[in-house]
C-alpha cells in the first residue's frame, strides 16, 4: 500500500469563512440600518422562493455556539465580514455601538478559542441609505467606506490582524449592475464599470485610512478569480480565452498590482470604460500585504466558444464545472505573471444535494473530494514556489446563497433553518482532521476502494 502524505508549511492557516448577510440575520434589531440586500430581497420576485437573510442562520445570536463548532473543528482561522449598515445605519452617519459591540464580542470570542480573525469590510450589504445617493457610483461613498474602515480599524484593529476592504469587487460590480441578479439589480455595463472603478478607489482609501489608524494590521484585497481556458492550442482559442480573462479577471487584479487597466480589457469596452480622474490609479494600486484568491470554477473555450458542459467534467449545484488542477494554473500564473504578495485562498468549496441521512448525518463524500482535490492543486502550487499561506472553505455554515435563497448548501456544517440545529457534515469533521494534522494522507491501494479511487483521481487531475 502506498501512502502519499499531503502536508503544508508549518503555521498554515486553516480556516472557514461567511458573510454578514448570508448568517447574521437580525436585519432589523439593535439598531442596524437597511441594506440593499434587504431591500433587495424584499422585493418579490428578486430571490428564489422569496427567500430573504432576515434570519439567516441567525448567527447574530447564536455566535458562541457557532465558534464552540469552529472550535471543535479545530479551525485556526475566520474569515467573517462586518455588516457596514449594522454599526453605521445609513453608512455615513454616526456609529452604532450596539453594532460595533456585537463584532467585539465576537472577535474576542474567537481569540478566547484560539481562531485569528480574518476581517472583510463589505460583503455586498451597502447601506440603502448611501444606495440613495447613487451607492457605488457616486465617488462619496468611496470616501464614506474609507471613514468606516477606519472606524473598525480604530475599533478592533488591536485584536484583529488580518483585515480584506472587498470580497469580490467584480461580482457584485457585475452581478449587480450589468446583469442585475444581485443588488440593487441593474442591467448597465457602463454603470458597472463605474461602480467597478469607484469600489476599486475606495479599496485604495480604505487602506490609507486603516494603515493610518493602526500601522501594524495586515490588509489586503479578495478577488474571486474564475479563469477562461482555451479547450484546445489553436491560437483562436487562445485568444478568445484570454480576452475573457483581461476583460473579467485582469479588469480588477491589473489596477491593484500595476496601477493601470488592461489594455485588452479598455479596448473591448470601448465607450462603457470609466471615468478616471488624475491620481486616482495610485491610489487604487496601495501596496497589498496579501492577496485572497476565491476559487471555484472556470470557463473553458472552445472554437465556438464557451464549452457546457464539458464533456465528462463533474458539477455542482450551481452548475459549477468541478476543475481542481485551474486552481494551481491560476496560481502560478498569478504568481509569474505579477509581483503579487502573499496569497490566502480565501473561499473554495462547492454547494451539492445534501441529505440528512437515517443516522443523523450528513455523508458528503462529493465535499470532502471536492476539498481533498482542491487542497492537492493548492500544495502543488506551493510545490511550484507560490506563497500560499492558509485556505478557507467557503462555508462554515450552510447559508443564504443570493439569488438563489436557501436552496444551495455550501456548508462544513449543515443548518436545518427551521430550528435552527447544527450538524458538522462528514466533510466538516475531515476538514477538522486535516486541520489538526496539517495535511492529510491518501492511500492508493489497500482495503478501502472508495478511499482508493478518490486518491487515483486527485492524484490523476493534477498531472
Ligand atoms: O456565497 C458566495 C459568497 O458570498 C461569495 N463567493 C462565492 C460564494 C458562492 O457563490
């Protein structure tokens, strides 16, 4: 029987991660303002079964419980994101204590159990107030973000280490402004790419702003990174796929580390490009102490374009093409191709049916594989000389999934929402072993077949 041993460097930081709107819930209490989501999911026909976070998983006061389960899954990182609306109800006004002492609590909850805070400013819930006022697009917000983050940073910027201003400025630029499935629900590429611009400043701000209210905090950047590969080596294919990644992906990652659009991207968008004013690129391009890297797809490209499904590919519940080895290609070419600093895989994980089994448990062999594959291509990539520094899964809980309301599940832990219970799913308690041990181990032949083949496959993919 051989043994291959998956280990990673030593102070690897092995987390989970949420978001305010997707497990808070207690959208109306102690104070806490509207958001867009609020409004958004509010209003009929926006989310699927009506779907809203008002409860959530109702995390606003059931946190202890929550970090008693981080805990026992030996987790060594949160990541958690600060709901703006809650400790500045109409984002630009005075603070919320009540709000503001509800992330203390919760910060020196997870110190007291061992587990670094990993702190993200906004995770898409603007206060409806500042949405008003023309929300992304109007460059005062960009200066109202930077006065909350300096406001958390003076507030727990001792306790809190690691903190990120945006998760995924590109998809709720996108999602919410061009294609309008997320909110506030426009459909305008030019307003888009604006909002976009205007984001990407007030990322540049907010690290002014917290790196002069505390000078030792780590802070950086979330990027969701979804690579357009080309299915074949025509020179065709080539340039289709990388077109679709300057237009996407370089769109956000260029202005942060090279303080300049793509030039591919700026040409594509012809007259939807945005207002830039003089200064604002250096800005924008504030040196990053880390990058995160949120993974979880990609597009491959065909001669006709997109090809889905691929052919013998594995997908999730979302429609998610399963593509571990994209994952280390990603990497390195982020790595070669950009003087980026440390990189934290900040969100990866895949939303399947689960089911409750008859013994109480939740059997989700499809997770943990899909973590166990990811996780090998991640280690691959370190192999290839990338600073990879820690790995969080996305998600701790099962939660509000946007759009799509509580009926995908991405959890290490499952919710059953009407009672509100916690089960750590199989996957939950292998992510907990691996955390403990540091890496994990597979064996390619033996006794266990099912254990045999997932290590044939994992190792197989990422040839
Ligand atoms: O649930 C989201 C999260 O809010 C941002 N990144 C992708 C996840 C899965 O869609």
């Amino acid at each position: 029987m051989t043994h291959n041993n998956f280990s990673f460097p030593r102070d690897f930081l092995w987390g989970a991660a949420t978001a305010a709107y997707q497990i808070e819930g207690a959208w109306n209490v102690d104070g806490r303002g509207e958001s867009i989501w609020d409004r958004f999911s509010h209003t009929p026909g926006k989310v699927l079964g009506g779907d809203t976070g008002d409860v959530a998983c109702d995390h606003y006061h059931r946190f202890a419980e929550d970090i008693e389960i981080m805990r026992r899954m030996n987790l060594r990182g949160y990541r958690f994101s600060v709901s703006w609306p809650r400790v500045m109800p109409t984002g630009s006004g005075p603070a919320n204590w009540v709000g503001l002492d509800f992330y203390d609590r919760l910060v020196d909850s997870l110190l007291s159990a061992g587990i670094e805070p990993f702190l993200t400013l906004y995770h898409w819930d603007l206060p409806q107030a500042l949405q008003e006022i023309g929300g992304w697009s109007n460059r005062d917000v960009s200066a109202y973000f930077a006065d909350y983050a300096a406001l958390m940073a003076h507030r727990l910027g001792d306790r809190v280490k690691y903190w990120t201003t945006f998760n995924e400025p590109g998809v709720f630029t996108f999602i919410g402004n061009r294609s309008g499935e997320h909110a506030p629900g426009y459909k305008d590429e030019k307003l888009s790419l604006q909002i976009g611009h205007n984001a990407l400043l007030a990322h540049g701000m907010a690290m002014q702003a917290m790196r002069a209210s505390k000078s030792d905090i780590q802070a950086g950047m979330v990027l969701s990174l979804w690579p357009s590969e080309p299915a074949g080596s025509s020179q065709a294919e080539k340039d289709a796929a990388e077109k679709i990644w300057q237009k996407d992906q370089a769109w956000f990652i260029d202005p942060l580390l090279r303080a300049h659009y793509p030039i591919i991207g700026w040409q594509e968008y012809g007259a939807s490009v945005p207002e830039v004013k003089p200064g604002d690129m250096a800005i924008i391009a504030q040196k990053l102490d880390f990058l995160g890297v949120n993974y979880y797809s990609r597009n491959l490209i065909g001669p006709e374009g997109q090809i889905n499904p691929v052919p013998g590919s594995e997908y999730t519940e979302m429609g998610w093409e399963v593509s571990p080895p994209t994952l280390r290609r990603l990497l390195v070419r982020l790595h070669k191709e950009y003087k980026v600093p440390p990189i934290y895989i900040t969100e990866n994980g895949a939303a399947f049916k689960d089911v409750v089994s008859e013994d109480g448990q939740i059997h989700d062999e499809r997770r943990i594989a899909f973590l166990r594959d990811h996780l090998i291509q991640v280690r691959n990539a370190i192999e290839d000389g990338v600073d990879v520094r820690g790995y969080f899964a996305w998600s701790l809980l099962d939660n509000f999934e946007w759009q799509y309301g509580y009926s995908k599940r991405f959890g290490l832990v499952h919710v059953d929402y009407p009672t509100q219970k916690r089960i750590i799913k199989d996957s939950g308690n292998w992510y907990a072993q691996t955390s403990r041990r540091n890496g994990f181990s597979m064996s390619t032949a033996g006794d266990d077949t099912s254990q045999k083949s997932l290590a044939e496959r994992a190792l197989a993919k990422s040839l």
